[in-house]
C-alpha cells in the first residue's frame, strides 16, 4: 500500500513538470546568408550559383527555372522564423531573386 502511493505521488511530480523538459531549438532547411546574396550576379550559370548557395530545398521538375530555399527554425512547438529565397533562371542563366523574410517572432528567444 506504501509503495502504491509514493508511485502515484512520484508520477503526478513527474506529470507536473512535463511541460518543464528542454526543448531544442530545430533549424531546418537551406541557410541563406547576405554574404552568399552578395556574390549572386544576373547572367550566372546554374553550375555557379549552385556553387555558391548549395543545393535548393525544392527544385520542381514541372518548373526547372526556379529554384526554391526554404528555412525555418522551430523551438518545441513554436515557429521563430521562416526565410524562402527563390531563384529564377532562364535557359540556364540567373535572371532575379527575391528574399520574402519572415522576421522572428520571439528573438530572445532564438539563441
């Protein structure tokens, strides 16, 4: 009977800092810098930029001139940040790219 209840007692202490576990910080995706922008120029070929920014995360068979790199960082169950560069190409040339940044929600966070 003792043992019974410290078991039930020793669970619900348990129970009761669930919420109290480390979580890690999950960054996902491609890492785009400004350094890595910088050094992107109109006219590059595919072999060159793919160089300088890696692998994209989605290259879409159906659109092969548009190269997309997604990334997220998510703490537990909440999202910090999101970044999506793409890339835009035509016969095999960089023509454009657009940054769309979401900003960090909680950056004090993030570290």
């Amino acid at each position: 009977m003792n043992k019974s209840i410290i078991a039930i007692l020793v669970s619900l202490v348990l129970i009761s800092c669930g919420d109290r576990f480390y979580r890690v910080v999950v960054p996902q995706g491609n890492l785009v810098t400004d350094e890595m922008i910088q050094q992107l120029e109109v006219g590059m070929t595919e072999a060159q930029v793919n160089f300088i920014m890696g692998t994209p995360l989605i290259r879409d068979p159906l659109e092969r001139d548009r190269w997309e790199y997604y990334r997220q960082i998510i703490h537990g169950e909440k999202l910090l940040g999101k970044t999506s560069f793409t890339l835009k190409f035509e016969s095999g040339r960089l023509m454009s790219w657009t940054n769309n940044l979401e900003e960090s929600k909680n950056k004090d966070q993030s570290n």
